[in-house]
C-alpha cells in the first residue's frame, strides 16, 4: 500500500538528516536502522500477522509506534520544507552556502519539532472527541422533520488503540445529547469479531429515539463484512447495506438508506448501488444516504438524495495534508458541501485508525446534526 513510496521518504530523510549530522558514524548508522524499523513497521506487522490494521499488541505499543511513525513523516516533511527554503536562499544570495552552525542547528531542530507535534497529535487523537453541531437546512423539507437531532459517528476504527474505555465514553457522550437518530457511517472497527468482542460491546448502549443505523465501511470488508454485520445487528444496530429503512417522526417519514464501500467488489461482495438502495423508498420522504466515502455525489444527488453523510478521509488528520487528502477524494475531506440540491457532509471522523494516529489542527468529532427547512 504505502511501501514503495516509504523507501524514497526513508533514504531522502537519511541523507538529507542523519547524513550530516555531527555524530559518530557508527551513531548515524544506528539512527538511520532505527528509522528504517519505524518506517517499516506496518511491513512488519502485515509479514508477521498477515494484517497491518489490527496490530494485537499492547495498547503502550501501538501508541508508542504511532508516535514514532508520526515523528518520522513530520521529520520528512520539515526536511523537505527546509530544503526548498534554503534552495530559495541560495538564488537569493547567488549561490552563497548557508553558515555551516545554523544548518546544524536547523537539523536539530527539524527532529525536535517533529517528535513535540508527534506526540502531541497522538494525544489529541487518542482523546474522546467533543460534539460537533451542525444545521442542515433542507429544501421542502416537511416541518414535522424542522428541528430533528440526529448523531453521526464515523470511522470509530475501535481496536487496541481506540479500545473498550474509549468505545464506552464516547457511547456516554452520545447518549447525553439524546439524540431522535443515530447513524454510523462506517470503519466502526479494525480486528476480527474474536479480537474485538469486548472492545464492541459498548456499542450495544447507543440509545436514540428511532434507533441507530450503519453502514459498512473499507476496513469492515478487510475482517469479514458479514460476520461483521450480523455482530453489529447484536449489538442493536440497522446495518444498511443498499438498503433502506423509513422512520416516522411526529407523523411524517424520514428514508434512512445505506451504500456498500466501494471496496466490497474485490470481497465478492455488491458495490455501492444507490438506485438498489432507495428502491421503493417513499416518494415524498426525505433522503438521508450514509455512505461511507465521499463517492458518487453528483449520481446521489441526481437520484434524489437530500443529505449524504460520509468519513473516510479523517479530515486529513493535519491541518495541511488534508489539503492533499482533499484531492484523493474527488476534492471532499471535511465538513459541508453543496452538491446540485444536496447536501454533502464529510465528518473528520470519531476515531482514527492506529496506523498513524495523529491529528494536528483537525480534531475528532461527534456529530449532532439538527434538521432545518431551508431558509429559515
């Protein structure tokens, strides 16, 4: 997956920081095999457990590799933020080098900022997200709907790092808003049902007037996306998979439908099928479609959808890169959007995979989404 491009990062940061450092050769020799192993350490996983999104290790461990692994791409991207700044001030000056003493003294302080903001952004990312409210102003929208709460959490990826305490208090915090509808938007997990029996179960508490409703997710296809299902239905949960379910709401109904991911084709499994979805869905219901990226939102659109709700993109995790995740996701990675007249919302995400769990400038959200007619 990230591999290949991990081998040029790696001997682009060598040269470029460990190579001139004023140390012992030997000393660079072993910063440089250190970094090498942290760089690499999702290979490792994947070659020793056949998977690299659900390391069964010590959640000390994960944390402590997630920090590592943030330090090294912060390092590579300073590196080469600093490089492109002394190639500038060599036009500049014509050609004249940069004084030897403050070279030295940037390098150090490349390493060191990036290992502050690496563990810094772990710890923001380990954190229980506060809530995020949102209005959603919806054109025609029947007025028995006008000031309904609805919950939207996503990308929980609940695992050794977002683990059984993590799942629980972010339930409790969910229930405190006593919201009409929850929904879930995907990746809910990273393991097999075995690995996180006991990380799920708090789950089963989400308490909402019409119930909770989900959809699968990338990483749900990865470990058995029907196992997967049949433990969330267990759990209480209206798991939508092109499909839908109609709530009615003061006398007035409401379609909740669910797309696959779009990975679920190279799993044997139907792709996402929004027309399969909404199929003898009622005319005049409003539409709220959970799918799980940002995918199709012109066809949705077109099809009748009012509201899309996605995740996915983790909101670019740092204020920055999301300018780069943006483009990897047909330009969408966090927050609202207006597509032709519907309405497109991108959560940064509950949780965060422990890949690379880091967040700088671009925290984690719950989301309480409250129903308006448009133009109120």
């Amino acid at each position: 997956m990230f591999f290949p491009y991990i081998y040029i990062a790696y001997s682009y940061l060598v040269l470029r920081l460990i190579v001139p450092l004023p140390l012992r050769r030997a000393t660079r020799i072993g910063i440089a095999a250190a970094v090498f192993l942290v760089c690499q350490h999702h290979l490792i996983q994947k070659l020793l457990t056949g998977t690299m999104f659900s390391p069964e290790i010590p959640r000390a461990c994960v944390i402590l590799l997630g920090f590592l692994y943030g330090a090294f791409l912060l390092a590579l991207i300073f590196t080469l933020l600093l490089d492109l700044g002394l190639l500038l001030a060599w036009a500049v000056r014509r050609g004249r080098a940069p004084d030897a003493r403050l070279m030295l003294r940037l390098r150090y302080g490349v390493a060191a900022l990036a290992a502050l903001l690496s563990a810094v952004g772990v710890g923001q990312a380990i954190q229980v997200p506060e809530v995020r409210r949102v209005e959603l102003a919806i054109r025609d929208l029947p007025p028995g709907l006008d000031g309904l709460r609805m919950v939207q959490l996503s990308d929980l990826h609940i695992s050794r790092l977002m683990d059984r305490d993590w799942a629980r208090a972010v339930v409790e915090r969910s229930n405190a808003l006593q919201p009409d509808l929850v929904v879930i938007t995907g990746d809910l997990i990273d393991g097999t049902p075995q690995a996180r029996r006991d990380d799920v179960a708090p789950l089963a508490s989400l308490r909402a007037r019409h119930g909770v409703f989900a959809s699968l997710g990338n990483h749900e296809y990865y470990f058995g996306a029907a196992r997967w299902s049949r433990v969330f239905e267990k759990l209480g949960m209206r798991v939508l998979v092109n499909r839908h379910a109609t709530i009615a709401h003061q006398g007035v109904q409401l379609t909740i439908a669910g797309v696959t991911d779009r990975v679920a084709p190279r799993f044997g499994a139907a792709g996402p099928d929004t027309g399969r979805a909404l199929a003898g869905a009622p005319a005049d219901a409003p539409v709220i479609l959970l799918s799980h990226q940002p995918i199709d939102v012109t066809h949705n659109a077109q099809a009748g959808v009012d509201v899309q709700l996605s995740g996915h993109t983790h909101g670019g995790m740092i204020r920055g890169v999301d300018q780069v995740v943006k483009r990897a996701n047909g330009g969408y990675v966090s927050g609202g959007y207006r597509v032709g007249g519907m309405l497109l919302y991108v959560s940064n995400g509950t949780g965060l995979w422990n890949g690379f769990p880091i967040r700088l400038g671009v925290p984690a959200e719950i989301t309480e989404f409250t129903l308006r007619t448009a133009g109120r």
